[in-house]
C-alpha cells in the first residue's frame, strides 16, 4: 500500500485536537511507532489567552507565576492549561476602575455580564498570595472587596448584582426587585465569600483600610439578615417567586419555600447552584457562616474595636453551630456518621451533595472543618458514590453534577474539590489527569460536562471554574508535588 506523507505536525494536531486524519495517511517509524515531536506539540499547545491589547486586566506577578510554574511542568498540556486558566478572571472578568478616588472593581462570571458575590469572591481568591508582590494587583483586589461591601449595603438578600442601576431580565421577579440587581436569590454563601475574601486580603496585606464605615454597614447588614433568616420571629422578611417553566427557580409556599423549625441555624431559599433548596437549611452554607462570622469578629474586634458586633458575630456562630451538631448528621448504615446536604428541624434531612461550592465535600477546602474530621470523611465516601444521587460515573469521568443541568452531567468543580480535600497523592493525581481529558481540547474548565463525552459541555466561558483549576495546580505546585504533577501521562 502507499502512503502519502503527512508531517508529524499534523499527527500531533490529530492526536492531541481531534481533527480528522486517516490512520493510513502517517508516515510511522520502521517499528511502526510514532513519536511525537516535541517541538510540534508545543506549537499545537498555543495559548488561548486574549492578545495583549484585549486584556481587562494583567498583573506582573501573576504572569511572573505562570512563567515560573511553566518552568516546572514537563506535561505540555498541563503547562498549557494552566497557563490559558489562571489569569482567566484578570484577563476576561475584572473592570476596574476608581469611583471617589477609591478603588472599585466589578466581576463578571464570564458569560454572563452580572457580578455575583459568591463567584467574584471565589474567582480573584487566588491571587491573593501575590497581592504583596503587586501594588496594582493589590488596589484591584480592594476594589473587588469595597463593591462587594456596597453590593450588600444595596441588598443583602441579593445573589447578583449589574454594573449600575440599569435593571435586567429579571425585574419581573416576585421579589423586592431593584434596578441595581440583576437577581435577587437568597444564599447565604453570598455573605460569606465577602468576609473570607476581605478577611485573607487583610491578612496578607495587614491593610485594614478596607474596614471603613461602609464595612461596618456591610457587616450589620449581614448580621441582621442571618439573624432575620433564623426565622424566629416571622417567616416573610424575604419573599421569592419566579414564572418559568423551571421548579428550582421559584419558591414554594407563596414565595416561602418549605417550613423550617427555628431552632437556631440559618434558611437559605436558594443553593450556591441559584437553585432552591428542597429543606432550607442548607448544611454546608451554614457551616461556612460559621466560620466567616468568627473571621468578622476577629476583623471588628482587632481592626475597629467594635466588640459589640464582635460578640453578635460570636454568638450567632455559637448558636449555628450547636444546632449543626443536633440537628446536621445522620446514622448512615453504610458510611456511619455522615452530614446532610439540607435538613429543616422537624427530623427530615436531604442525603446528597451539589458541585457548587460551599457543598459537603468542599467544607475543609473553605475552612471551615479539619479535613480529618471523621465525620467529613464518612461524608467524603458517600457524596463520591452511587449512593449520592448527583454523583455520576461514565467513560470520560466521574464526579458530582446537580439539578441545575441534570442528569449525567459532571461538574469540574467537583473534581476539583475532591483533589483540594484528598490527602492520597495517587487519587490527586487521577483528579488532575481527569480535568486535563475533560477540556474538550479548549484549554480551559467548563461548567458541566456528559459523563460520557466532554465535547458536551456547558458554559465555555466560566471564569471561577477556569481560576480554581489554576489555583489548584498552583497549590500542588507549591506543596512540592512536581514529580506527580510531571508522572501524568
């Protein structure tokens, strides 16, 4: 048979991007192998970044880190991942500008151009350990924290927020709606990825210019919402509903949602998915008010002696997490002592767990447990099994999906999680090689991906999920796993 010539360019290009060449058009070695010319491949791996000019925003020590890391890997597509991931959130999300002379920063998710406290929270975290490497880097993430503060001085039961008071598609929702909200879903995550982020920012900065009169405005919002929430007194200080064809978009019980027993922990209407909860009290989001509100006392008391709110953030913590210890665990007769995803203080609790971050397996990467806890670690083995019903197994993956897309969809995120939270170098690794064969050839994270087939993905512009995966190499790298993160075939 002849065989035509081909470069081996192409074959790298075919291997490595799916495009469509005949097995019978290489030109192989004599032992029939084909090796892959390095060179080639690096060509093939060209960065997916913006050009300069188009940029939002860059950082010298961000891309003195990308250089540095890049350095270090030896797996072409995971040097080339990285590299189109990290920055994602400076190059495509962030508009910073001044207002007032102070610095102001807005975040969109990435495709959708609203900044929603949760992910603008999560999607510059990151770049916090270089913060004192880059003055500029720095005055765009106090930007990120004084509109956070000012997104909650508008609203506290708000998810998501416009860039001005222009309105959007949802003001037609059954809710007290305003033009400033682009949404205005309950979740109490959205409070708590404020006072991790400004709270890290202080520590690593030691600038406690942040924490001016519109904190204490921010944190007294925050405050009484959580309090309002615990639903002592009456149930409707929030009220939600949607028309649409969607029943995780809308509430039950004329905008209530289901009924809860005040017994201490905090209602969330809707999941970190933007989806309602079935039982209202969302576990792992009362955890992480938990643990941000002890981080908001030790920030008024050290910073603005304020120990009043000090010691209202402390009781609250308290009281949230004793009724956790009554009220979240359940005797699982297969993995012990585990956590519920949802309980409601009558006795019935929802088993499962959601990719969106803060979830059950994601508690000790936001601090808010030790990851030796055991009772996480019983938790751990059943949100990563058939038993878990968002848990999803097929040929390109295995993770966790939820109701916001559905069946058999696997969100990165959540393999992302089990790699921040494992302590086993051999299940790290299996992590990592799955969200490299999961990019569908893009170079970057997606939302979602079938379980069976990563070209049928959702979002491919998704800011967080893109910065995370960095932020997740980045640590492996400064941990002193080069070797493992080098052994991936």
């Amino acid at each position: 048979m002849k065989k035509k010539n081909i470069s081996l360019c192409a074959i790298t290009a075919a291997l490595f991007f799916g495009n469509h060449v005949n097995a019978a058009d290489f030109v192989v070695a004599k032992d029939n192998t084909v090796v892959i010319n390095q060179a080639c491949l690096a060509a093939a791996y060209k960065s997916n970044r913006p050009e300069m000019k188009k940029r939002l925003f860059t950082s010298k020590a961000v891309e003195a880190e990308i250089v540095r890391v890049k350095k270090l890997l030896t797996n072409q597509k995971l040097s080339w991942m990285f590299e189109n991931c990290f920055p994602n959130t400076l190059e495509t999300t962030v508009h910073y500008r001044t207002t007032d002379g102070k610095p102001d920063t807005f975040v969109y998710t990435g495709d959708i151009h609203a900044m929603w406290l949760r992910d603008s929270g999560a999607q510059v975290w990151p770049y916090i350990q270089l913060v004192n490497k880059d003055p500029e880097l720095k005055k765009m993430l106090e930007g990120v924290i004084r509109r956070q503060f000012k997104c909650i001085i508008i609203d506290p039961y708000a998810n998501a927020f416009n860039d001005g008071a222009k309105g959007g598609e949802w003001m037609s929702d059954l809710t007290d709606m305003k033009p400033e909200l682009h949404e205005r879903k309950w979740e109490i995550d959205s409070l708590c990825y404020p006072l991790r982020l400004a709270y890290q920012y202080w520590k690593e900065t030691r600038d406690a210019s942040i924490f001016d009169n519109e904190w204490i405005q921010a944190i007294t919002n925050i405050l009484r919402t959580f309090k309002e929430q615990q639903r002592k007194d009456k149930v409707d200080y929030y009220k939600f509903q949607r028309k649409t064809e969607r029943a995780l978009d809308t509430l039950n019980n004329n905008g209530l949602g289901a009924p809860v027993n005040p017994v201490g922990l905090i209602v969330s209407s809707f999941r970190p998915s933007d989806d309602a909860t079935t039982l209202q009290f969302l576990v792992p989001s009362n955890f992480f008010a938990v643990s941000s509100l002890r981080k908001a006392a030790e920030i008024l008391t050290a910073v603005n002696q304020r120990t009043d709110l000090a010691q209202q953030c402390t009781d609250l913590a308290q009281e949230v997490e004793g009724a956790l210890k009554k009220y979240a665990t359940y005797n699982h007769p297969k993995y012990g002592t585990i956590y519920a995803f949802e309980v409601d203080g009558f006795g019935n609790q929802l088993l499962m767990d959601d990719a969106n971050v803060p979830s059950l397996i994601a508690m000790p990467y936001l601090g808010d447990m030790d990851v030796n806890d055991p009772i996480y670690q019983n938790t751990r083995r059943f949100v990563w099994s058939k038993d878990n019903p968002y848990f999803f197994k097929g040929k390109a993956g295995e993770g966790i999906g939820g109701p916001h897309i559905g069946y058999d969809m696997i969100w990165p995120m959540s393999i992302m999680m089990k790699a921040f939270t494992s302590q086993n170098d051999e299940e790290i690794k299996t992590c990592v090689k799955m969200l490299m064969d999961t990019d569908a050839g893009t170079g970057f994270m997606h939302e979602s991906f079938h379980k069976d087939d990563p070209a049928n993905f959702t979002r491919a512009w998704f800011a967080w999920q893109n910065t995370l995966f960095g932020e997740l190499i980045l640590k492996l790298v400064n941990e002193g796993k080069i070797d493992l993160l080098n052994s991936i075939q």
